[in-house]
C-alpha cells in the first residue's frame, strides 16, 4: 500500500491549487500548514492536505493527491 504524499517545499506548496475530492467530486479546498523550521531553510516544508466542504463525505476529514 502506498503512502500520501502530504509534505511539499513551500514553493511546491504555493503552486498547488484546489482540487475535487477524491470521494464525491466536490472542489475541495488547500490546507498548508508550515512545519516548524528551527533550521532557517529558505524553501522550508509545509503539510498540505484538501478537505472537501460535504460534511457526510469521507473527504471531510482531509485527503491529498498523490502517493511518496
């Protein structure tokens, strides 16, 4: 089983847009979150994950887009 890729470089991050759920096709919005950065990178990492608007969807809870 694969796992998803959910940490980009926050230039990779920037780029990335909404996209439709992957459980009932609603667009669902981008959640970046900066990981803590105590190396002073100038690209650090950021956590991103989609969360999709439906309540009853699987995909409420967050999903990304692509496997590592």
């Amino acid at each position: 089983m694969s796992k998803p890729k959910t940490i980009y470089s926050r230039s990779e991050a920037h780029r990335l847009r909404d996209q439709p759920c992957i459980d009932c096709g609603t667009m669902s919005r981008i959640d970046r979150q900066l990981q803590r950065d105590e190396s002073g990178e100038p690209d650090p990492d950021v956590s991103v994950l989609w969360y999709c608007p439906d309540v009853l969807c699987n995909g409420h809870d967050g999903f990304s887009i692509e496997d590592q």
